[in-house]
C-alpha cells in the first residue's frame, strides 16, 4: 500500500510539474533580450571610474519586476557609485546552487576609431555593437534572460539559480575581491559558478570546439630594479646600473621554462588531435610523451598558445634606465608579465628567477598578489550538462577545455572551494573576438543573442 501511494505521489507530482512548465515564446525571449542587451550597453560602466552602481540598479529593476529577489550591495567598499549586484532564484533546495557571475564595467573606448557610437547599443546589419557586447555584458544579459526563462518556464528547480554582478573586473578586481570578503555567507551552498574565461573557437564560419575554462594561469608581474650612483655619460663607471641590469636580463630572456602538462591541457590537446594529421595528430593524443621528442617540442611550442599553456610564460615588457643620453641614472629598472600554471608555488617560481639572474644587486618587486590557484575538476555533473546542451547542438562538435592564460574574477571564487567554469554562451568568429574584445567597433551577431539565451537555459535544466 505504501509502495503504492509513494508511487502516485510521484506520478501527481510529475503531473503538476508539467503543468508548471509554461511554453516559451523563444521569439519574443531573444527579442527582449537584444533590446535588454542594447539598453545594458547605454549604462556607461567604463571602467575607470566604473560607475556599477548604475548598472546594478538597471539589473535590479528588471529582476524586481520578474519577482526575483535582488540586492545591491557594497556601495561604499570598493567607492563612489560603485557596486556589487546579487539575485537568487530559489529552488527545492535537494542539490546545491549555481552560480551565474559577470563583471558590470568595461574597458575604456577610443571614439574615433568606432563607426558607431560605442555607448547607443546600436543594432545593424545583423549585429548589436558596443562596449561590453563581448565583454561581457552580452554574456551578463544571457544570464539574466536564461535565468527569467526559467523562472518563467516553472521548470522545477533542484538547485537555486545565483546571479551576481560584479563591480572593477577590468581594472582590480576589486568588486569580486570585496564580495567574497563581505558576502561569503550567501555564497556558501553554491557547487558551481560559470563568467567568462570559456571559448568556443569558430575559424572561417566553422565551429572547431566548445571551450569550458577550468583553469588559468596565475599573474605574477615582477619588476627589477638594479641601483646605482649617477654621474655623466662621458665618464663611465661601474657604478652604471643599466648594464647591470642588462646582463640579469640578459639571463632570464635565454631561459626556457621547463614544458609542464596539466591534465585540462592534456585533455585539450587530446581532444583536438584528430583535426590533425600524421605524427602531429600522434603528438597531440599523447602530449606528455610528445614533449619529450625535440621535434614534437619545437612544432608545440612554435604555436604561441599551446606555448602559454604548458609552461610558465615570462614576457619582458617594460625597461626604464636614464632619459637622457649624457646621464648615467641612479636607477634602472624592467617589468615582466609573470604567467604562471596552477599548480606552479610562485615563491619557488621567483627563487629560480633570482637564480638565474644570478646578482645579488637585482632587487625584485612584486607587482601583483597572485590570486588562488584555479583548476577546477572536469568530472562534474555541470561540465555533462555543458556537454549535452553542446551535442545536441552540433554533435560532431567536441566540448573541450583550453585553457584561459589571462585572467579573470574566477580564482576570487574558486577561493570559496566553488567549482567555476569558464563558459563562452556565444560563437563569434575568433577574428572578430579578438579585435572587438577591448578593442574598436565590439559587436556581437544579434543571432547570437538568442543562441546563448536557449543554450544557458538549457545548461541550467540540465545540471538540476
Ligand atoms: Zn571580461
């Protein structure tokens, strides 16, 4: 009898499920969200100063209006007009939440070299441009309306549906830094989160993978400074401190950093190995054997990214000695771009650079606190849910994990044991990706609004 009565309780409640589950109006839902997207774009969040406060109050209304609950918060911590935005969306609470996370501010803009004005939301030929359509206040309306179909829809919710907007992405990180410091606690049932920092690669209109980000690199920038005594040129001494800069330099530029595979780069390379032919498709499959035949080495690491992803990377960038010819300086100093893989301990890192550069006159000054180390597992039931929603998609297509080798708010995150994922709701043409992204005339295909709205949405059924 029991068995019974369990048994159409479970059938009632499938019943009444469905019948929860309202059809949506996907038409209607991508145009709200193109003429949502182009309204986003019209708050000028450039990032200095920011402004999120703004931003935060234009999400806030539409998620007062949806009757999600919605919260702005920090308003003074990070400064003026600046802020954090939280929402959640409540489920059963049976499974634990994710996290849908985007930073409100945008980089700069250069209105000459635009075609349109950056901050209109313009939409024409087939595209919405603007500041932040990329990056990423494209991907923080796809998330809001994925989020509002859901609510809309009634599907049942095993696992609440976070929504944080984050203040100074682009410039500190400061808006994540003070969130997590502040707002843990509303944060402590969440398993997965997903932002930026994913990348699903199209080359000439043709889909090569979808990328999830489970890891990236960590920033360590590095001056040097060498001192010395300043005197005129004519007279040389060796006192000079540019020389001896130079040749410290001069060490560190020779020095190749060991190849070091981690295990998303592996199942990268793995992954991508049939696009390829030969002995290079052979070299792919099995990177960590690959990078111990020199010729397999230098096809590998001749490629700038796979480069960046399996070693720690040093660019030396900035150089500072006199600024005038006849002055011997009293100082000489060199910055380096420190990047490096998420197992690497930066302590030992710089040990074996003050190594290297061998003189103890190199004084060595960290530029930037690293952030936690992020790799996060792959073997999760949220990367399948991105596998299934990917499939069904295009089913030839592979869901693979390259990773990220800038950075991102997520390591703020991961810091909490949050599992995050990079994840790209778009496919844009890597050419247009990459001169749009910070750069001029950033738009995004309207087309794409809706693919990443109905595929988040999906992700998000799937991992309840
Ligand atoms: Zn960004």
């Amino acid at each position: 009898m029991r068995r019974t009565a369990a048994l159409l309780l479970l059938l009632l409640d499938m019943i009444t499920s469905r019948a929860r589950a309202q059809a949506l109006d996907w038409t209607a839902i991508n145009d709200e969200a193109l003429h949502t997207l182009a309204d986003y774009i019209k708050v000028n969040t450039t990032d200095p100063p920011g402004n999120e406060l703004d931003a935060a109050r234009f999400l806030k209304k539409i998620l007062d209006k949806e009757g999600i609950e919605a919260t702005i918060y920090d308003t003074t911590a990070i400064g003026a007009n600046r802020a954090n935005l939280y929402a959640r969306l409540k489920g059963n609470g049976s499974k634990k939440a994710v996290a849908l996370v985007s930073h409100m501010d945008v980089v700069p803009v250069a209105p000459a070299f635009w075609s349109v004005d950056p901050f209109a939301g313009v939409v024409k030929d087939g595209y919405i441009w603007g500041r932040g359509s990329l990056d990423m206040k494209g991907q923080a309306i796809v998330q809001l309306m994925a989020m509002i179909a859901i609510k809309r829809s009634g599907v049942p919710l095993n696992r609440d549906i976070v929504f944080i907007g984050n203040a100074d992405e682009e410039f500190g990180g400061e808006g994540a830094v003070q969130f997590v410091k502040s707002h843990a606690d509303l944060l402590k049932d969440v398993e997965f989160l997903m932002t930026e920092g994913g990348e699903n690669l199209v080359v000439d209109g043709k889909l090569k993978y979808y990328g999830v980000g489970v890891s990236e690199k960590q920033t360590f920038w590095q001056k040097v400074v060498v001192t010395g005594v300043p005197s005129h040129g004519s007279r040389p001494t060796k006192q000079n401190p540019v020389p001896r800069l130079v040749v410290a330099l001069a060490r560190i530029a020779r020095y190749e950093t060991p190849l070091h595979v981690l295990p998303d780069v592996q199942k990268f390379l793995h992954d991508i190995a049939p696009q390829y032919k030969g002995e290079q498709r052979a070299w792919l499959a099995d990177v960590r054997s690959a990078v111990k035949i020199p010729r397999a080495r230098k096809w590998l690491t001749d490629n700038i990214y796979w480069n960046a992803i399996l070693r720690n990377t040093i660019s030396l960038t900035m150089l500072q000695g006199s600024n005038k010819t006849n002055v011997i300086p009293a100082e000489a100093s060199a910055q380096m771009d420190i990047r490096l893989l998420s197992d690497t301990d930066p302590a030992e890192f710089l040990a074996t650079l003050k190594r290297i550069a061998n003189d103890t006159a190199v004084h060595w000054v960290n530029q930037i606190e690293p952030k936690t180390k992020l790799q996060s597992p792959i073997d999760t039931d949220l990367f399948r849910a991105i596998e299934k929603a990917s499939h069904e998609r295009n089913p030839n297509v592979i869901v693979t994990t390259p990773m990220f080798t800038a950075a991102s708010d997520r390591p703020t995150y991961r810091a909490l044991g949050i599992i995050t994922y990079g994840f790209d709701p778009f496919l844009v043409e890597n050419e247009e990706m990459h001169s749009g992204m910070h750069g001029n005339n950033e738009r995004l295909a309207v087309s794409n609004v809706g693919f990443g709205v109905k595929y988040l949405y999906d992700v998000l059924r799937y991992v309840q």
